[in-house]
C-alpha cells in the first residue's frame, strides 16, 4: 500500500482516484472544487492545501488543467513542493507544455525527488473503466515505483523516455487525433455536398484502408449531430495552442495543426467551446453552407 497525495479531482482525477482508493492505496485528497464526498466516504482523507498533501504522502500525483494550474499546486503559495521531502515522487498526469515540464522536473528534483510527468488519453471514460493510455516521461526506476499505481487507472502504459517526452508524446496525440476529425470531417461533407448519404459513406469506408477510430466514433456524431461533449473543444484547443508555442519555441512549422486550430477558434467564436471536438465539423459546415447529413438518404 503507498500513501498518496492527489491534487485535482475533477472530472478526470475524480475516478482515477477512485480506483487507486479502490485498490487499499491511503490517499490525501486537495481540490481547488473540494474535495468529491464520494471519495471521503470511500475512505480518502481531506487536506486543506497541496502542501499539506504532500506532507503525508510517498508520492503526489497532480491532475489539473493546464500548465498554469500545475506551477501553482506544485510552487505556488502552499503548493505540494513545501510539502516535499527527499525520496518523494510528484507525478504529473495533466496534459501540459513539454518544455515547462522540463523545468518543474528540474526544480522538484533539486528537492531531492523524483519526477515522472504521465499525461493520459481516453477521456472520462477512459478515466470511469481504468483503461486509460497513460504516457510516461522520467526516469526508469521512477516509473517501476509507479508502475503499480498507473496499471490501476489505465492499460496502456508506456515509458516514452526522460522528463518531458511524456507530455510531448501527449501532444503529438492531440494532433493526430485533431487532424483526424479535420480530415473525416472534411471528407463527409464532400460526401454529403456531393448528394451521397453520408453515414453509407462512412461505412463503407470502414473498410478499406481509411477506416480509423475517428471515422467511427466521430464520423457518426458528424452524421447524427451528437455534440455533447465527450472531449471538449477548449481542451482540444488548449493541447494545440501548447502544441504551437512550442513548435514554435523549437523553429519547427505545423502548418496542418494550425489550421485545426484555427476552425476550432471558429467553433469557439460561435459558442461551441463546450462542444465535442468532432463539431469541429460545424466550422466546416459554415464555409460551405451545408450540414453534413443533407445528402441522399
């Protein structure tokens, strides 16, 4: 059993603390939000700062929006870093700057601590069923300590390389996955614009060699104009305006990611911040004048 400090219990971090409590693990619980009840009665212990989660725990895992959020908890005022002792380890499982997680791995290591930065895939329901892709940057030794830990919220669980190549593996998720939607997107429009029925489009593109998770999942939202969110715009944008700042930073050009980007910021303009990312197809929509799903039926 490992005593544990969680920082973030949101959509995400609540069920994945979930199962780690599930598991016999002692958590320490801190939330800007509070901390869920479901978790106190399961068995998780309430703390009233970062720092002092981190004081009772082996090893603190932080879950929170964005690069920001995870400077505060860690090295803001009563952040987990003044809770931290020599031998501890700080997990990051937020999805973050790869170059900012280089230099937090570089401060809580001068403490004497070990870093893994851990950003996940699968969303919240990947969070709900433990099947979380968690993606791994730190040293070796740390990650067998966290093994255990990380084979209770996911399946998938690489070790991409050292400090920061988790998050920059993470990043180059999000733009595949974002240029995905852009181009099953694009694609059943031109179906639909074309007077071709969309969703016999897609099925039958299902099975040759442009069939992919996007095209099912999210090429159906497309055809059914099912938009509640699974993943939600803001986020996807947040991952590429991370994505772009540092290609950026690295003199590297991501032409294709920018102009996700971009119909992304459409969607957002249009109140759609809170949309699945697969309505990046309205954006599309608008340029054409036709929805997806006027074809032949």
């Amino acid at each position: 059993m490992s005593s544990i400090a969680f920082i973030g219990l949101g959509i995400m971090g609540r069920p994945m603390a979930g199962h780690l409590i599930a598991a016999g693990h002692e958590l320490h619980l801190f939330s800007r939000s509070g901390v869920p009840e479901e978790l106190l009665a399961k068995g998780g212990k309430r703390c009233g700062s970062s720092a002092e989660a981190a004081s009772r725990a082996e090893v603190v895992i932080t879950m929170v929006p964005d690069t920001p959020q995870v400077e505060e908890v860690l090295f803001g005022k009563d952040g987990a870093a003044q809770g931290l002792s020599k031998g501890k380890l700080v997990v990051d499982m937020s999805s973050i700057s790869p170059l900012d997680t280089k230099r937090f791995a570089a401060k809580v290591n001068a403490l004497g601590c070990d870093y893994l930065d851990a950003p996940v895939s699968g969303g919240e329901v990947g969070a709900k069923a433990a099947t979380l892709t968690i993606m791994v940057g730190g040293p070796a030794a740390a990650f067998e300590r966290a093994r255990p830990l990380f084979e209770r919220m996911g399946k998938n669980v690489t070790l991409v390389g050292e400090n920061g190549d988790g998050q920059t593996c993470k990043v180059a998720n999000q733009i595949i996955v974002a240029l995905n939607i852009e181009a099953v997107a694009e694609a059943l429009l031109f179906a639909s614009k074309m007077g071709a029925d969309p969703e016999r489009v897609r099925k039958a593109l299902m099975g040759g060699f442009a069939s992919s998770r996007v095209l099912e999942v999210h090429g159906e939202r497309m055809v059914k104009r099912t938009f509640a969110p699974g993943f939600r715009i803001e986020l996807h944008q947040k991952d590429l305006g991370i994505a772009l700042a540092n290609a950026r930073a690295a003199g590297l050009s991501l032409p294709a990611t920018a102009g996700a980007q971009e119909l992304f910021n459409a969607c957002a303009a249009q109140g759609g911040k809170g949309w699945d990312h697969s309505a990046l197809v309205r954006a599309l929509e608008l340029l054409a004048a036709h929805e997806v799903g006027q074809g032949r039926r």
